[in-house]
C-alpha cells in the first residue's frame, strides 16, 4: 500500500477532468481501464467521435496529469483497502457522470446516416444473439454482464467481431467498433500477454437498450432466411455437385481454422476455398451468419444424413447383388459372406477432415468419400495413416470408382474391388507404396528380385530362375514364375528379366515366345521386364500377348527402389481389377491360343520337311 497517495486530491484531479467535457469523460474511462495499450485504446476509442486532434489532446493531457500517479497501487477507502486503479473505475462510472455522456449519445443518434444505422443494426443483432449462445467457431465472444455492467465484444489474436460483420452484411468493414464508440460513445479495450493479443469493445449498460433496439430492426436490412429457406440453399448445392462448398460449410460450423486436407482434395488454398463459398446472409470468408447459425446446422445434417443414406444404399445394393450380407451403423458398415474376411467400410457423401475410425483387426478396411479430388490428395497425413492402417481410399462420383493406390494392398483389398469392379467404373490415382525393403530371393540378377518382390507383394507365390519341363522333355529356366490360386483355379505369371544396357530387339520377343510354346501349363499372363525396347520389339511383345515394362534404366542396387516402382505400379494395375471370371476366359483364349500356334508351328515343319525331301536335302 502506498503511503504517500492523497486520494482526496486524486478524486479532485477526476473530478476536473470530467468537467472538461464528455471527450475527457469517455477518455479517462478508457485511459483507466487500459492495461497494455492505453495510448492507443484512448486515441482509437476518441477518434471516430471527436476527430484526431481531439483524441490526441486528450490523451496527451491525461498521460501529463497521471504522469506522477501509480493507480496499481493499494489505498485505503472508507477502511478498505482496495486498488486505486479500480476505485477510479467505479467513480468515473459515477451516475452524474454517466448521464452527461448518456445525453450526448441521444444527441448522435438523432443524426445517424442509415448506413451507419444498418452496420450497428446488424452489428447488435450479432451481439443480442452471442449473449445468449456462444459459437466458437465464430471466434467472437460477448461477455453480459462486463466487469462495468454492460457488453463486452472480444476476439483473440484477430479483430474477428468487424469481420463477422462484414460477412453478414457481404461489404468489408475495416474496424465496426468505431461505430459503437462514435454513436454510443463504447471504448476499446485491448490488450495482450505473451501468446495473444485480445480485442475488445466495452458498451456501456445505458446503451444496452439501444443494442437491442437496433437489433430488432436488423431485417430491414438483411434477409433472415429460415429454415426451410436454408435447408433449399444447400440441396440446391447438393444437387449442382458442388462438394466443396458443403465441405466448407459443414466445417466452417465447428471452427475456422484452415484444413490441409480439404485445400488438398480440392487443390486449392482453404483461404480460395473461403472465398468461394458465398451464400447471402448464410456463409462469407467462412464465417456462418450467427442469426442462422442454428438452421444452418440442423438443415446441413439433415442434408448430410439424407446423401450418406443415398450413397450407403447404393453401396449396399451392389454387395447384397453379390450375396454379401450388410449391416450399416452411422458411417459405416458391416459386409459379410462366408468364406470372406468381413469389411468394414465408412462412407461419408462429401470431404469430411475430421476422421476418427475404429481399427477392425483382421478385417477389410476402406474409405468411401463421393467427390473426385485432385492428385494432391495422395499426400494428405490422414490418407496415409489410415492407409497405413489399412484403410483403402475410395472415391466414388456417379458410376465411377477413383482408387488412392497408395492405400492399395492386394491382399486386402483385391476381393473388395472385384466385386466393385462389376458395378463401377475403376480408375486408379497415384503410385503403390514401396515395401519397406525388397525382398533379395536368390535370383541370377536384381531385376529378377525387383520383378519377383513386386509380385510376392501382388499376393503371388513365387519362384525365381525357375526351371520347368518343356513338352519336349527338356528344361528349360524362367526367371520369375508366379502363382495365386482363385477359387479352384491355379493363375499363373511367366516373367522374363532383361536387365540389358541395350535395347531389346525383335529376336528375342520371339525367343521369349516360341519358349512359352514349349511350356506343358501355358501361363495365363506373360511378363516382359527391360530398361528399354526396340520399338519393333515392343509391337511385336504387345503383338504376341506380353506385357511389356520398360523401367527406363538398368536396376542396379542405387536405384533400386525406383526401378520396383515402375514394376509395382504397373504390375498393381495390371491385376487390381482382375476377377476370377475374366482370368478364366483369359486362360481359355491364352490356352486356344497356344494350340492354334503349336498347331501352325508343326504344320511348317511338316511343309519344310516335305519341300527338303523333294528337294533330295533329306
């Protein structure tokens, strides 16, 4: 406590001041409840009423007659002691006091533009409503009753209250407080602390009538859509396929904070996306229109809820086709058929960021979200999380299914996707993810472990430098051969690795395929793998049913990883969306194939046997 403070000359000082005038009165009560910026709170809360020169004037002379004066200090009054700068609070509220600056207010009031009159309308009719129900995605909070007893409006690190503003009244507003401070003669009270800087409007309790008057008129102003009105807004959006919009609205009601993954889907920065989703007194810069903030969500869920049923049924129409029994729970569902692994799918109609999925041990995991996102997506954290978890990423837009491969696991996920396949139209976006390291099997060369890696994670059984018994009786070694049995049905891969610095050339296409000529079990896929080929080469390997991989460069034990990519990529294609059903007609062609061409091949020699022996060479 402060001996040497003369509280009797102090009240005498106030006093004086007040007398000065209502700039002063409205100045002191600034200056005093200032902690952090009173230089500036004095000047921005004096500015808009008085002018410049006057807020200036004002402070300056109360910085000169505080000058010598702690007010954080401790006093005794009426024998207690309390603290100065919070006695000085109380006596400039003083009824007298109060009434001088009250009779000015009526005074501005009387002169208002309507324009101004529509800012504090809808202004007020924000604040009457955040009395009451606290939005924090809003990033605006009203304190009633304040520490003076009246309103106080606060945002941190973000003058939020002028942009909320803005965003219902669909104009830029760069400071809306000066409208309080100007007609309802309120003050600003900022302030910070080590992480954050708070922004603050004090209104005074004998203009609380006035808010709510305003308030009341605000439909004048600006439409105050309904429920129902609402509700038809985002159906329409709905219906025009603009998931963006939904996915940022739907966001925008719980928080305001930029989401990557959303700005990924859409390739675009969440700030452009904000931009973007401007609806009429609903939605601007994503700040949802407190007035309607209750409709917005009932009517949003309801739409949200509506489009999940539509797409789960859909989903569940084309397994209950495949005999699979489904129960759906909320966002997911159950899908089960003996001798299956069951599956565990979510469904979401359109971007949702904020996922939190149950792990289902030992089942098929996948994601389904309607809406095709661009290829950044691959690079989202959640995607990978969950596709490392299992999750396969689907994206599913009208009869089309987009798949993340990078979440792909054959063995998960092949069966899922070959009933799917039957129903939609598959694409795939992205590369399949690389092992945690190659397999190193014991081949003659390192393509042949890259090649046979790439298959062992595809689901196959492998062999590499296999040597198998020809029709002939002879032996002959293929560098990688692969099995995978579906249902009764053994499938088979012959692969052939040319880790040559040349090009392939023509000759050994054919040497490739008279070998598989020679082959008693004919493979039902066939596998060229090479840095490069002669273009004659290829057309003639694609001529003759191969598969041809070029990986651009000769594998070597610096680019391994890179060269199984291309392997993997291309091999995770080839056989993602391969059914049962279409590998056995593949067999039978491939089969029927080999026949005619075992057939034709003895018809030569038969001919060039007949023609040697007319010709007296045998």
């Amino acid at each position: 406590m402060s001996s040497h403070i003369n509280i009797k000359n102090i009240e005498v000082l106030v006093d004086n001041i007040v007398r000065k005038g209502v700039a002063y009165a409205v100045g002191l009560i600034t200056f005093l409840h200032a902690v952090d910026f009173r230089r500036s709170n004095v000047i921005d809360t004096l500015k808009p009423a008085f002018g410049a020169t006057v807020a200036e004037k004002v402070y300056d002379d109360l910085d000169e007659a505080f000058r010598n004066i702690d007010i954080y200090t401790k006093v005794v009054i009426e024998g207690r002691e309390v603290w100065l700068s919070d006695y000085l609070r109380q006596r400039v509220l003083r009824e007298d006091i109060i009434r001088v600056i009250l009779g000015e207010v009526k005074k501005r009031l009387q002169y208002m533009p309507e324009e101004d009159r529509k800012i504090l309308s809808v202004a007020s009719a924000i604040i009457t409503v955040l009395k009451t129900k606290s939005y924090p995605a809003v990033g605006v909070y009203v304190r009633y009753p304040s520490e003076i007893n009246g309103i106080r409006v606060g945002s941190i690190d973000g003058e939020y209250f002028s942009k909320l503003v803005s965003s219902v009244l669909g104009i830029d507003i760069p400071d809306v407080r000066i409208f309080f401070c100007r007609y309802l003669l309120g003050f600003i009270d900022d302030s910070a602390s080590r992480k954050y800087y708070y922004y603050a409007l004090e209104i005074y309790s004998f203009a609380i009538p006035y808010i709510e008057e305003f308030a009341e008129s605000v439909s004048k102003y600006i439409t105050i859509y309904d429920r129902s009105s609402i509700k038809s807004k985002l159906y329409e959006l709905y219906q025009k396929g603009e998931l963006a919009k939904l996915a940022v609205i739907k966001r925008s009601l719980s928080t305001r904070e930029a989401s990557e993954f959303l700005s990924q889907f859409f390739g675009k920065p969440y700030e452009q996306l904000c931009n973007e989703v401007v609806i009429e007194s609903i939605i601007r810069k994503c700040f949802i229109n407190p007035l309607v903030y209750e409709h917005v969500k009932e009517a949003l869920y309801e739409l949200y809820n509506e489009a999940l049923s539509e797409l789960i049924t859909m989903f569940k129409n084309v397994f209950k086709e495949e005999g699979y029994s489904v129960s759906c729970f909320g966002e997911y569902c159950i899908i089960t058929k003996t001798p299956f692994r069951p599956m565990y799918i979510y469904f979401y109609p359109w971007p949702v960021d904020m996922l939190t999925l149950e792990d289902f041990a030992g089942a098929v995991k996948a994601i389904v979200i309607q809406g095709i996102p661009t290829q950044s997506i691959l690079q989202a954290q959640v995607l990978q999380s969950y596709g490392s978890r299992g999750y396969l990423w689907l994206f599913v837009e009208k009869n089309k299914v987009v798949i993340a491969l990078n979440t792909y696991r054959h063995e998960d996920h092949y069966e899922l996707l070959n009933i799917l396949k039957k129903h939609f139209a598959l694409e795939v976006m992205g590369s399949g993810l690389i092992p945690k390291e190659i397999k190193r099997l014991g081949a003659k060369d390192i393509l042949e472990d890259v090649v046979a890696s790439a298959l062992k994670s595809l689901g196959f059984y492998i062999t590499v430098d296999y040597r198998i018994t020809t029709r002939a009786g002879t032996e002959i070694e293929v560098d990688v051969w692969g099995e995978k049995s579906i249902g009764d049905m053994k499938f088979v891969v012959y692969a052939s690795c040319k880790n040559w610095d040349r090009p392939v050339e023509v000759s050994v296409v054919r040497e490739e395929f008279g070998r598989i000529l020679q082959l008693r079990y004919i493979p039902h896929v066939r596998i060229i793998v090479a840095p490069v080929f002669a273009e004659s080469a290829k057309m003639e390997a694609l001529a003759n049913g191969f598969v041809v991989i070029e990986t651009d460069e000769k594998a070597t034990e610096e680019n391994l990883e890179k060269v199984y990519q291309k392997v993997y990529e291309k091999l995770n294609k080839l056989f993602m969306g391969v059914a049962p059903m279409w590998m056995q007609e593949l067999a039978e062609k491939t089969k029927s194939l080999a026949e005619k061409a075992r057939s034709m091949a003895d018809e030569i020699k038969r001919l060039s046997e007949e023609l040697e022996e007319a010709a007296g060479i045998r």
